[in-house]
C-alpha cells in the first residue's frame, strides 16, 4: 500500500483551500524584498480602491513608493494595524482589508467584503532562502505561514515545531508581527506561535482535545486536523479573526514592536465565543451559559471577546439584540485585570465603560454603555435608585461565578435589571413579585466563566440545570502544557504538640470544641510559627534563591490561616531574612485594618508603600515572598510563583484555586514542572486529591436536586416552637410596607428571640443550624423553581432578621476563656509525605446536588461534662502521639545523633552523596538508616525506642528516614 507523501499531503489541503474559494498563488509573484505577492496585491487595490490607485499613479515610481511606505508601516506597526486602519502616502488613504459588514451596513460596505482576495501559495523562496510549505496571503500580504508533517513518513508536528524553531528571524517574512501566526501541523495535531524567536520560540497547541484530554477525536470524514482548512481558516472564519479575535498586546504603549506581543485566540478560547453567539443568535435572549475553563487558561481573554461579540450579536430588524453588555466580578483585582483587557482589546476604548463607582453603574445602565465592567458589590448601592429595565435587554457575563452568584448578590443585581412598580398590589402578590425578580432574568443572557463550579452554580446555570454548557478541563490544560501541573511536588509536615495546665484548678469544659480553639493557640503561638518560617526559609533559600530559579526571578507564596496569623508571619519572616543579611524582600497583602497584640496593622503601614502598588513591586526582582491569609489567593496571575508554603486548612474549590496560583506558564523564563514545589504543614495527599478530583476533568451534577425534600426542612422549624405563622404573617405586613422604618416589625422578630432564648441550649443550636441551611439553601435555589412558593419566601425574609439576634452560649463563657488556663509546652514537626506525585483519576467530576436534608446539633449524649486535664490529655494523645515514650529533649537528641551517624557510614560518601541515580540513593540511604539504628539496638533506653519504633511503625520509619535526609541534604 503507497503511503501519502508530505506533497500529496499540501496537495490535498491546497485543494481544499481552493474549493473554499482561495485563489492559487503563484510563487513567481512573490516579492522577496518586500515581502508581498505582487500581483493579487495590485489586483486587491485596483479593483477594490480604483480612484486612489489612478491618484498613486501620477507620482513617480508610485509602485516602489507604496512598497517602501507599507514596509516601514509593519516595521513600527505590525501587519495586525495595516490591515486593521490602512495607511496615507502622500495623503491618499488605502485601505488592505475590507471588514465584515453589520447587517444594518451600506449596500457598499457589503459589496467591498467580497472583493477580499484570499490565496494559498506553496513553496515560495524568501528573502534568506528559506521554503515554507504554505504561506496565507490576504489581498497580497502574508498573514499565515504552515509547516506541514506526514506522521506515515515518520514526521510529525514536533518536527515541523523544530524547523520553525530553526528559521532565520531576520528574514522579514518570519519577522514578528509580519505574519500573525505561524502553524505547525501533521495529520492528528496542530501548534501554532505568533513569535519565532529561535530555540525559544513558544508554541502552543490548537487542538479540540478529546475527552477532555489534549489532542483531536477521531474524523470520520478525514484528517482528525481538517478542522483547521475546513473551518477556522475559510475566508469569513478567518476574517473574522483577524477583525475580532487578534489581539496586538500593549499597541497603544510608546514600547518597540518587537516587546510586544500578538494574541492568537486558542482552539477553545475561538470555540467557546462562536458557539454561545451561534446559540444566542438561534434561541433569542434568555438562557444561561455554564463556562468550565481550567484556571490559567486564558479565562479573561475568553471573557472578553465574548463581550465584544455579544456587542454585535442582532436581531433580524437589525438592531443589537443586547442594549448593554455588563462584565461582573467579585473581586476588585479580577476587575482591574478585565478592564485593562477591554479597554486595550482592539484600540475601542470608546465602547468600554469601567463603573467606578455605583453612580457610574447607574450612568452606564441608562445610556446603554455597550461593555460595562464593574463588581458584584456595586449592586446593593443602586438597586432603589434604578429605573424599570424590563424593555431592555443584557448579556451578563459572570467571572467565577460560584463567588458572584451566592446569597443576596445576585437577587439584588436582578432586581436592578427588572425592577417593576408594586403600587396597589397585595403584600403576597409583592413578595411573589419580588421573588420573581430574583429568578435569572428573561431579558438577560448570563455566561459563567468558572474553573471549578459548585453544585449550586451547575443547578443555577447549567445545561439541564446540570452540566456545563462548553469545558476546557484541567487536565487537558496540563497535557497541552497550557499550565503546569501544581500537585506533582507536594510535602507535608506532620505537628506533633503537648499543652500544659497554666492553673491549679481543674475546670469543668462543656464544649468540646475547645480542642479546636487549642489547636488555633497552638498554630499562632510564636515558637511554632518560628520553627515553620526556619523550613520555609531555609527551603526557599537552598532550592529556590542558591539554586537561581526561573533566571533568578521565582517567588514563593506563604499561606496562613488568617490575618492574625498572616501578620506574625510576615514578622517572623522578616525577623529571620534579618539575620540572613536580608537576601530578598518579604510582602503582605491582606484586606483592611487588624489590632494585634494592641498595634493597629494595615498593609500599608508594614509594607511601606501603597496597597495598589502590591501587585507590582511583587513582580520586582526585589521582593521574592508573598505572605497572604485569603487576598490574591484566587485571581492572581502571576507565572514567577513557583513554590507555595500552606498553613491554613485548604479543602475543595479554594484548595484547587490555591494552589492553582502556581500552575502559570512562563516561558520567557522557561518555567518547567520540576520548579514548582509545595509544603503543606495543614492539608494531606488525600485531602488535596479529593480536592482537585471533581474539576479534573468535566463536572457535573449526579443528579437534579429533589425540591420537594426542602419541605422536610420547613415542617422541622415550623413545629420547633420557636415562631408561629401569625408572627411571619404580621412581620411580613408590616416589612412589605416600608423595609427601611424597622420600628414597625422589629417587635415580630424580637418576641420569637424571647422565645427561643427559653429553650435548653441543644434545641437552640438546633433550630439555628436548621435556620441558616433554609436561608442558604433557599437563597440558591429561588431562582430555578419554577413557581414562587409563597410561604418559602416569607420565612426567607423573617429568617434572614432573625438569625443574627439567635445567641448561643458556649460551654465556657467565650473562646478566649479556654485559652488563659493553658499553654505551649513542646511542639515538633516531622516530615510527613516527601515530593510527592498526587495522581488524579480519568473519570469525569460528579457532585452531588445542593443538600436540602435538614442537618442539627449532635445527641446530647455525646456532648459530656469533661475536666480540662482529660482535654489536655486528648488533645496530646492526638497530637503528640509518636512520642509517648521520650521528651521532645530526646528526640532531639535522637536524631542529632543518628544525623552524624550516617554521614559516618562507610557507604554514605561513595553510594549516597556520590550517587546521581535518585532511586539508588533514596535505597541506599534506607539501608544506611537501618544500618545505625541496628547496630546501636541495644546501648541505651533512646535507642532502644528508636529501634522499636522504626521497625514497628512504617509511619515513624518513613518519618526519621525524610527528617534526617533533609538535615543531611541542607548540610552538603
């Protein structure tokens, strides 16, 4: 059987570019100096611009003159601008590209369109000599260069990767931003660059993927790339692109072309945008969008040229289906980063409008602003100002939409977007009124862009109330080498703790959650926050500073449990970069004002200079350590974060996003996976796994959620004895008439409040629990039901009054109580899991659906009456365990001993420290260990133990074999 040649391969496409109405370029025509394919040029501009072209010809040597003007124009430009805004020679304008017409254009505009010549040249001879495979013209100018590969000739795209990587950029057809992509493709798989830069040039994939991993699906009807000639590159497709999609970064900046770059829209980035406008285009305006794109995928670029496409999305009178496009985030750093992408999307700065402020929001809704960029939190500010918005239509687009749609948010942004006059109704026809408000709106089209969707977001905003509406997953992410892969170095530490009695007495402690606060006393107490900070700096000093990552400039993240924590931190850090001489800067970021210790602390006043300013002195080769407690823990992009120092319990969507601050690629500074590391003194390999499992791949619902269960929930407080209808019925009355005048139902809450504080203390955390789940759950799935259940909505409203007046005493007076009668006595920390490779499954992420079973306070049977020395006693029986037998003084002494020991080994030198094969010193130095430990079983009482534990305990084996490695590895 004859193989398909690499020839019959370009034969092949070029036959299909041309069936796609392409011209067939002549390589003779192609002007090496000046880069053009001379003919189709001169036929563009003749045919299209005839007028300007018989002016042009009246100057001497016209044809040189626009050769010489274009050149120069690209040279400072770029093609992107040329063919964007055209260029004046000698104060004639012409234009090199015709753009897609609106419906509503001139009968012209349409007609200059479709003189667009498209053409496809093969195996043209540039400038330097070189013979691309295919080159792209539009109107005579080159925008597209391929390398093509035939894997049955074993070639396949890393080869044609290697031959662009080897091409002389000097040639001003592979000169940046002459062309605007260069593709690379062989029969399964397509990469593509916009900048050739020799051995660093950077490609990135342009693949469908296929279940959710990277490559393409099987093509029943050819190539698995034919997507590439068939679809994106045929003449509208990639006009389009060209007019829409392409992005010339930092174009209005007074910086050289060549530290510029050109954005090329990914496979998935170009797919996810067509697809919703084809939907919207199809179905009208109504429905909601679920958007899954893995973290570090370029959710922001998707975001916004969905905003501009949904701009021109019309109707079939030819007006905008949508008045106004609003772009809601729930952070003020992702808000910063969206708006500097629209306003510099494409120079139209005139169609972006930032609200700064409520009242720019409220300017903006009612002059119809075409991109509105504003914050969740602007809402509530406006939402008695607005005037009815019913006869206008929006496209929402939500960034992470499981923060931006929780709780009142939401139903305050849909009031603003439907509000509608109450007069002479019904209080139950208002409140049925008011609840419908809070439903998605008929008028507005909502996309959530979400890495990692709650059940409650995939319920509000998913494809059957269920599964996402388009996914780019994690995994293929990580296999596309988009990001990078954060869990394939992860070391933990184990604390081990022992508290004393600070008192004679003996108190009785009711709440056993005093464990917990304990634990918290321990965690901030300065001897444990000094010992971790001494591991994290020496780590970051050996592997990351001495070791001169990502050309010196890596950084590293400490995350802490809260501000408190985070200050102490940040002052433990400094005090020990103190006396490393100060190698490197240390920055915290947290939110508002904190009094520790009786000093007021703000950002500002321990980093010494402005909280705006954070963002930019961290990216400073200055500063190399980030200290936060929740700030920039999500929607901080940042690619020289490399390693991450966790102290705070991490679990589910802000585990992933967390750690997700490390997976950036940068490839300037070529950043690989063996950078990133991350030491967990509070989360496991299993906790972490179960974490990241659900957003892996695609995730979906098990099931819808059952609405009828929530009546269980109603009929449990109903018949609590805590409120009646009559009092819900008369608070409502009175709340419907005038929210703001309190005086007139404040009464209806405060006498249930007398009531429930009559109950014993169980039946009160009881009813609260239960209270806050319907308030929670109910707020979340309001907007999905298909009726307003009046009843439900009333104890909503009473409900959200009334929580905050529940009081529950603890078993001791408060929290702080606890903590006088007790202190730190010993504290240790051992090595738990060591770089270790946390290996996620293929299946596809299930969640159950939100949970509407009513959850309450334990049996009273399990909570008893306990002394505070059994309290000690447990809590060090947990955490101190693996030392029972000795003091922490001996295991000291233990393993200082038995460090010197190894290093003494007559194979320590030879084997171990000598030896570059890792499996072969990792067996090696497990020999050594029980060597030692063997040899000296029986010399005294420590050794003994030692022996004991270590062939008994594989915990405590695996334990002293990383602990004394790592004091090993640091001293050589």
């Amino acid at each position: 059987m004859k193989l398909v040649s690499e020839k019959e391969f370009e034969d092949f496409i070029e036959t299909k570019f041309i069936k796609n109405g392409f011209i067939k370029g002549n390589p003779k025509d192609y002007n090496k100096t000046f880069v053009i394919d001379e003919k189709l040029f001169w036929e563009f501009l003749e045919n299209s611009q005839e007028k300007e072209i018989l002016q042009l010809q009246k100057k001497f040597n016209y044809k040189e003159l626009v050769y010489l003007k274009i050149d120069n124009f690209i040279k400072k430009n770029g093609i992107l601008k040329l063919l964007r805004k055209g260029i004046n020679i000698e104060g004639i304008h012409l234009k090199f590209m015709y753009e897609i017409p609106e419906p509503s254009s001139a009968k012209i505009t349409k007609e200059n369109y479709k003189k667009n010549r498209l053409s496809i040249t093969r195996q043209i001879h540039t400038e330097a000599g070189q013979i691309p495979d295919i080159v792209i013209f539009l109107n005579g100018l080159p925008i597209i260069t391929m390398e093509l590969k035939k894997i049955t000739k074993n070639q396949t795209v890393k080869d044609a990767i290697i031959q662009y990587k080897k091409r002389d950029i000097k040639d001003k057809l592979y000169n940046f931003a002459r062309c605007i992509v260069h593709f690379a493709v062989d029969d399964d798989e397509i990469y593509m660059t916009t900048k050739l830069n020799k051995k660093d040039t950077f490609f990135l994939p342009f693949n469908k993927g296929n279940n959710n991993s990277k490559g393409n699906p099987a093509n029943p009807n050819g190539y698995k790339t034919s997507y590439l000639w068939e679809d994106i590159l045929g003449k509208d497709s990639l006009l389009e692109i060209i007019q829409d999609f392409v992005i010339l970064e930092d174009e209005n900046k007074n910086i050289s072309l060549s530290k510029k770059n050109i954005i090329f829209p990914r496979y998935h980035q170009l797919d996810v945008v067509r697809k919703v406008i084809q939907d919207i285009s199809k179905n009208g305006v109504g429905k909601s969008y679920l958007i899954q794109h893995s973290a570090g995928s370029g959710k922001s670029k998707s975001i916004i040229w969905s905003a501009y496409k949904l701009v021109k999305v019309y109707k079939e009178d030819e007006k905008p289906i949508f008045d106004s496009v609003i772009i809601v985030t729930d952070r003020k750093i992702l808000d910063e980063q969206l708006r500097e992408e629209a306003i510099g999307f494409n120079s139209s700065q005139n169609i972006v409008a930032p609200a700064f402020s409520s009242k720019e929001l409220k300017e903006h809704l009612a002059n119809n602003k075409k991109i509105i960029i504003t914050t969740i939190q602007k809402f509530p500010f406006i939402v008695d100002e607005l005037v009815d918005y019913s006869n206008k239509n929006f496209a929402i687009i939500i960034d992470e939409a499981h923060n931006s749609q929780d709780g009142s948010n939401h139903e305050n942004l849909n009031i603003a977007l439907g509000k509608e006059e109450f007069k002479e109704l019904d209080t139950d026809s208002i409140l049925e009124k008011i609840a419908e408000n809070t439903k998605l709106k008929r008028n507005a089209s909502y996309l959530a862009f979400t890495a990692t969707p709650k059940n409650s977001t995939l319920t509000k905003f998913g494809v059957d109330n269920k599964k996402p509406f388009h996914v780019y997953s994690m995994k293929q992410a990580i296999e596309e080498g988009f990001i990078l892969d954060v869990l394939q170095n992860y070391t933990t530490y184990n604390s081990f703790y022992e508290i004393i009695k600070t008192i004679d007495d003996n108190p009785v402690i009711k709440d056993k959650k005093a464990i917990k606060r304990m634990k918290q006393l321990v965690e901030s107490h300065p001897k444990v926050i000094s010992q971790k900070v001494d591991i994290i700096i020496e780590h970051f000093m050996e592997n990351v500073i001495k070791a001169k990552k990502l050309k010196n400039k890596a950084k590293g993240m400490v995350v802490t449990e809260n501000i408190e924590t985070t200050i102490r931190y940040y002052q433990a850090i400094k005090q020990k970069l103190e006396s490393l001489n100060n190698p490197f800067k240390v920055v915290i970021a947290f939110s508002g004002k904190i009094n520790v210790d009786g000093v007021e602390y703000s950002e500002e006043s321990l980093n010494g200079f402005k909280s705006k300013d954070i963002k930019k002195r961290f990216d400073s080769d200055e500063y190399r350590l980030l200290v936060v407690a929740n700030k920039f823990l999500t929607g901080f992009d940042q690619p020289k974060l490399c390693s991450m120092y966790v102290d705070k319990k991490l679990q589910d969507i802000l585990c992933v996003q967390t750690f997700s601050r490390l997976n950036r690629i940068a490839p300037k500074l070529n950043k690989k996976l063996q950078d990133l590391f991350i030491l967990d003194f509070k989360n496991s390999v299993e906790s972490v796994k179960a974490s990241f499992e659900p957003y892996y791949k695609s995730t979906e619902l098990e099931s819808k959620i059952d609405i009828s269960e929530f009546n269980e929930l109603k009929a449990l407080l109903d018949n609590a004895n805590v409120y009646t209808k009559e009092y819900v019925e008369n608070f409502i009355e009175e709340f419907i008439k005038n929210p703001q005048n309190e005086q007139d139902y404040i009464y209806f809450i405060d006498i249930v409040v007398e009531k429930f504080n009559k109950l014993e203390e169980d039946s009160k955390k009881d009813f609260k629990i239960k209270a806050k789940q319907f308030v929670k759950t109910y707020s979340r799935i309001k907007s999905i039901l298909e009726a307003v259940n009046i009843e439900w909505e009333k104890l909503f409203r009473f409900l959200l009054l009334l929580i905050p007046k529940l009081k529950i005493q603890n078993g001791y007076e408060s929290d702080e109580d606890i903590l006088k009668f007790i202190d730190l006595n010993t504290y240790a920390l051992q090595m738990g899991s060591s770089n270790e490779k946390i290996e996620l499954s293929d299946k596809k992420g299930i969640l159950e659906p939100e949970n509407m079973n009513p959850r309450g306070v334990h049996n009273k049977e399990d909570e008893k009456e306990i002394y505070l020395d059994e309290i000690i006693e447990e809590f060090n029986e947990m955490w101190f365990s693996k030392f029972e037998d000795i003091t922490i003084e001996e295991s000291k002494t233990i393993l200082i001993k038995s460090v010197e020991k190894i290093k003494k080994h007559k194979d320590f030198e030879i084997k171990y420290k000598n030896n570059n094969d890792t499996y072969t010193r990792d067996f090696i130095f497990a020999e050594i260990c029980y060597d030692v430990i063997y040899e000296d079983r029986r010399k005294d009482k420590l050794d003994r133990i030692l022996y004991k534990n270590y062939v008994q305990d594989d915990f405590f084996k695996n334990s002293f074999i990383n602990t004394t490695k790592r004091f090993i590895e640091f001293s050589i």
